[in-house]
C-alpha cells in the first residue's frame, strides 16, 4: 500500500536525544550509543550533542551532570577530546538555545579531564563558528591567564 501524497517523511531526531526524552539514564543511554557506533569519537560526539540538544536554563546543571556521568561511563579514550570539541561547531550553529551554555559545559568537562587544554585551543584556534569561539573566548583566556601563572612560579 503506498502512502498518500500528502504524508511527509517524518525527519528523526537525535538518537541520544529521544533516548533523554524517553526517560533513559545515563548507562542505558551508554550502551545502545555503544551499541550504534563502536569508534570512541563517535560515540563521545553523540553523547555530546545529543545531550546538549536538550539543554535549557532550568535545567543546564542536571544535563551537564549527566553528560559527564555518561561519557565517564563511556571510558572516553585519550584522543577523542578533539572529536568533542568539534561538536561545538556543529551545536553552536544548529541548537542556539545551547550557545550561551557551552562554556560551562565545557568548562566542566574539563573539569573532569574529558577534555584537555590543548583541545580546547586547537579547536578555538581551527573553529569556523563565530558564535562558539564568542561564547568560548573568556575560557580561552582563563586558560591562557592560567598557564601565564603557572610559568611565573
């Protein structure tokens, strides 16, 4: 039976994002990510936009914490913070309601050592989004400041 000329193809979502949506925790939402692509980059790219697509300012600090949750979960191996960092490009462009959170997100994943320093500046240095490099500017130069600091002791 063919479908009416009228019915559209419905676009789907985030897979990480309806599983958010779903009600999944963070260890179901690991496993089938696991489960979709089995290259570490991948998975830590899903993990990031999918939970930042459903981030807003209500709820910014339980999203952030399951983000980091998940991808802690997830083991993220060394290299793969590059691959975080250039879904920045991708969120800062497609979710605008995400931008101005960025840097606490990122921020607090380098907190936890997802993401390294010098991954942070490789992607600033190499992004193609002026509105991520704008929000991320004062964690760059905090970085900066920072590292000025410590070569003075």
């Amino acid at each position: 039976m063919e479908k009416p000329e009228e019915e559209k193809e419905v676009e789907v979502g985030h897979p990480v994002s309806e599983m958010i949506n779903q009600g999944m925790g963070a260890k179901k939402i690991t496993n089938r990510v696991k489960e979709l692509t089995p290259y570490p980059a991948e998975q830590a790219s899903l993990l990031f936009t999918g939970f930042l697509r459903d981030v807003y300012m209500e709820v910014i600090e339980s999203v952030i914490e399951s983000l980091v949750k998940a991808m802690k979960m997830l083991e993220i191996a060394p290299g793969t913070g590059p691959a975080i960092c250039s879904s920045l490009d991708e969120i800062a462009e497609t979710e605008l309601q995400v931008v101005s959170k960025l840097i606490e997100v990122v921020k607090r994943l380098y907190d936890d050592d997802i993401v390294e320093e010098d991954h942070i500046r490789e992607w600033y240095e190499k992004s193609k989004s002026p509105k991520a490099k704008e929000v991320m500017t004062p964690l760059v130069k905090w970085l900066e400041d920072a590292e000025e600091e410590s070569e003075e002791e």
